[in-house]
C-alpha cells in the first residue's frame, strides 16, 4: 500500500475538526514551499528560431508590402 493510501486511511479516521485542521496545516505549509521556490524565469530568446521554416523563401520586404497593401482594402 503506497504512503498516500495509509495517510488517507488515517485521516479518514480523525475527527471532521481535526481534519480540518490538518487541511488547513497542509494549505499553510504547501503555501509556503510554493512562495520560497520562486519558478525559475524564462527569457524571450528561448523563442529565438522558432517557427523560422514558415519564412523560408519569402522575402521580408515583400511581405510586408504586401501586409501594408491589405490594410488600405
């Protein structure tokens, strides 16, 4: 039987109030755990490259001509 299965099973076993309480001591230190491990920061030049097979054989310029000329209908 795996760790979680025996805690449930003990806890079943408590008082509402004292589940309740356990709850509540858990929300607290998983809440704390949470805000000391800052997730790590992502730069934008991980997306450097990406999707860059859609542009082969376009010209740039031309592209954007052609983006401008659409907006005048």
């Amino acid at each position: 039987m795996s760790t979680y299965h025996e805690v449930r099973r003990l806890a079943e076993n408590l008082t509402p109030d004292e589940q309740m309480r356990l709850i509540e001591d858990l929300f607290s230190s998983i809440r704390q755990r949470l805000t000391v491990t800052p997730k790590p920061k992502r730069s934008i030049l991980e997306l450097r490259g990406l999707g860059k097979e859609i542009w082969n054989g376009i010209d740039a310029q031309e592209y954007v001509n052609q983006e401008r000329d659409s907006w005048n209908g």
